[in-house]
C-alpha cells in the first residue's frame, strides 16, 4: 500500500498505517465503508464481494482504533457480525496498541430488533433503542447482558446515545453502515470523517451509500488517498 496524497512515499507498514489513520484525543465519529466505482456498497447483499488485501487491513486498523464499532442492526445481521474476539486480527492489533482487547459492537435498532440468543445478544454488546420498542425484549437482552440505551421516544435520537456512549467511555466510534444509518448520522451531523474504499469495480443494481436524500448536501474535504492494487482508501473530513 502507497500514499497518493498528501505527497506520496514509500510503502506503508503496519504502523505506518495506524499513524496515517489515528485520531486526536476526544469525541468522534468515523464512517468506514467500501463502494463500487458506481456507488454500489454490496454484491449479492454483502460487501465482501468489492472487498480486498488492503480494505481488510484498512478496516482492522480503524476497529483497532476505535473505543467501538457503531453498526445498524441489519447490516449487523447480513454480514454476520459478532463480538470482537481476543484472539482475532483485531484483538491481536489492539493489544499490541495497548488498547483493551476487545472493542463493543454497538448495535442501533429502533425496534430493537437484536434478538436474544443472537451471538451479539451478550456482553459487552451495546444496543441503541428507542422506548417505542418492546419493553419486554428491551429486558430479555439486558439479562442476557446487553448494554440496552434508550435514546429518544419513537426513534432514535443519535445525539443522546453519543452522550449516553460517552459517558461509558466510548467516545471514538467506527460506524460500518448500513445506508440507513449512515443518513440519520450525516443529517443529524454527528459525522466526523468519511473513509470510503473505492473498489475498481461496477456492480449496478445493488444498495448504495445513501438511502435517501439529505436536506442540504454535505461536502466531504479530501485529506488522504492511499493505493493498492487499483483500490482507493480515502479519507475524507466532515465538517459538522
């Protein structure tokens, strides 16, 4: 992997990587996502069908990063997610970081649809509701240990659930998708920066970064493109 911008040097190791991605210290949202040239984020339903060497390792050092990965439910379902183990890619980085080992899934749903018996349904899982959701599933996945935040009345509130997950010292978040929510967040303007893999590739047909119009248009600023393979690793800026 190679930096195009800013100027371009020389192959990028492990650590170079982690510099090239770090944050300051406090409070932010960062969206990690991978697109086809014509904007499709999924092949047959998943992303791994645009995914490649380099969005792998892109993707572990942003988890590795992350106080904790933020993800709608439905992405979360599609894509299999599971609590980040001590033993996996990302458990192995985030010690050599000297970070906990394990960072919590924090599961957004509405209808808190995270069901229990589920392989996130336990700790140190986090789930995002609403207090419109089933009270009685809401209790049923707080036994089985979830972290259950209820943010808002009828849906729910991203401001209020930044505080809550701040408050429990989580406070620098990867958010992986879905479209759904990474619209709620832009227009709710709690997004931070945009790190978008363009994968060389045309898919047509598929879901794409947005799932509905935003009230005004955001206007991303360009900070860092690496390279590898044809693939693209941008890194864009939002201004709130």
């Amino acid at each position: 992997m190679r930096r195009l911008l800013p100027p371009p040097g020389a192959e990028l190791s492990d650590e170079d990587l982690v510099a090239a991605y770090a944050l300051p210290a406090g409070r932010s949202v960062r969206v990690d996502f991978v697109a086809s040239l014509d904007g499709a984020i999924t092949v047959g339903g998943r992303s791994a069908g645009l995914g490649s060497p380099g969005d792998k390792r892109v993707f572990r050092v942003l988890r590795a990063l992350a106080d904790a990965v933020l993800v709608g439910h439905g992405t979360a379902a599609a894509e299999g997610y599971r609590p980040v183990a001590a033993d996996s890619a990302v458990g192995r980085l985030r010690t050599g970081l000297g970070r906990p080992v394990s960072a919590p899934v924090v599961v957004v749903s509405r209808r808190a649809s995270l069901a229990p018996g589920d392989r996130l349904a336990v700790a140190p899982t986090v789930l995002v509701t609403c207090a419109a959701a089933d009270p009685d599933r809401r209790a049923e996945l707080a036994e089985a240990g979830v972290d259950v935040l209820v943010c808002g009345e009828d849906d729910v509130d991203l401001l209020l659930a930044l505080d809550r997950l701040a408050d429990r010292g989580l406070e620098q978040l990867v958010c992986e998708g879905g479209p759904a929510l990474l619209t709620s967040a832009l227009a709710a303007g709690v997004v931070d920066e945009l790190d978008l893999t363009i994968a060389p590739a045309l898919v047509g047909g598929e879901a794409r970064l947005l799932d509905r119009a935003l009230g005004a248009v955001v206007r991303p600023r360009l900070v860092q493109v690496l390279e590898e393979d044809g693939v693209l690793f941008t890194r864009y800026a939002v201004d709130r």
